[in-house]
C-alpha cells in the first residue's frame, strides 16, 4: 500500500496575525520555527520529499531536512489557495483582512478569479485534481509538505464531494472551517492495490 504523509506548514507570520505580505513570501513566526523542528522527531526518515512553492512550507521543511541530510523539490500542485490579490491587503492586520475574504467566500463564484495573480476556487479545485493524477506513480513512501486549505480539499473530493456549483463551494467553505487542522498537523494519504485513495489524521 502507497503512503503519502502530507504536513501542513508551521505557525507563519500570518497566522500568528501578522500583517498581510506576498503569498508565496509568508514566513514563520518564531513558534513555527519551533513547531519545524519538532517535526525532526514526530517523522522518520523518508527520501522522496515535495514542498509546494511557498517560502512557509520550504521553511517548515528545512529542519526536518537538515537532520537526515535530504533534498526537496517544489511543487506547484501542493500550492495555497491564494484567492486575495496583495494589493486588495497589503500591510492590514488578520482582523483587517477578515471581511474582505468573507465578501469572496459570500459571494461564492467557483470561476471569479480576483487579479491575473491570483486562483479561481475553480483552478484550486484542479490542481489538487492533477496532484492525485501524479501521486499514483510517487514511489511508496512520500512526504509532502503543504496548507491546511489544501489538505481539507483534498478531504473534501476523496469523500466524493464537487465543487464546481456556488453552493458546493459554500459547502467545502464550511467543512474547512470546522476541520480540525492545527499547524504542522499530519495526514496519511493512502492508496490500496486496487488504486483508490483514503486520507485519514495520522498519530505521529
């Protein structure tokens, strides 16, 4: 049976309330620091290893890395959601941001896509799609390092759910919200012998 371990990124900046900067640019805070290098003992030691793009899940990676002298390789598939151009909320706090990202949520449009820079929850949806595609031919033990939105998509299809309706995505908006997901949080993604996929919460 093929096991992919998925890590949501340690605490960043942003979710520790800091103020808004580029996506792909969001760091971790001095307890995600921490939270990072607690993952040294929480997994073993496992070669094949993929980050998404974002400076939060190299830098949550890193220690884990260090320790057992291993490399990874970016990887577009695992990225956020990044719905919210910089622009709409550069440098305003977390509570600044709150209704901005719940007038998008309201409105609930699969295909609206805010700025060239930014995704449709359409797209978001996709390329968890194309991550599923490529996993099947991952070697049996892969770790990925990647966002708590993106995991609860993932949760979401595997448990058969669409996305392509605006009351789908008020639906998975609500299921994200109450899923228990803490930061460097483990998942086991698993495929048996006939090539279907299960996802459960992992004990490490």
């Amino acid at each position: 049976m093929k096991t992919i371990y998925l890590v949501r990124h340690a605490e960043s900046l942003a979710n520790s309330g800091g103020r808004s900067l580029p996506d792909r640019e969001i760091p971790l805070s001095e307890t995600g620091q921490k939270q990072a290098e607690n993952l040294i003992t929480r997994l073993p030691a496992i070669p094949y290893i993929f980050t998404s793009e974002f400076l939060r899940t190299q830098q949550t990676a890193a220690p884990y890395l260090s320790h057992w002298h291993l490399n990874a390789q970016p990887l577009a598939e695992l990225n956020e959601f990044s719905y919210l151009p910089l622009e709409w909320i550069n440098n305003i706090t977390a509570e600044q941001r709150y209704p901005i990202s719940a007038a998008y949520w309201a409105r609930a449009n699969p295909f609206e896509k805010c700025c060239q820079n930014t995704d449709s929850f359409a797209e978001f949806s996709q390329r968890v799609d194309d991550f599923l595609v490529n996993a099947t031919n991952f070697p049996e033990q892969t770790l990925c390092f990647t966002h708590g939105i993106w995991i609860a998509m993932l949760t979401w299809k595997l448990l058969g759910f669409q996305t392509n309706t605006s009351d789908k995505m008020k639906q998975f908006r609500q299921f994200q919200a109450h899923l228990p997901m803490g930061n460097t949080a483990i998942w086991e993604l698993q495929q048996n012998n006939q090539g279907n996929w299960q996802i459960r919460s992992s004990a490490l």
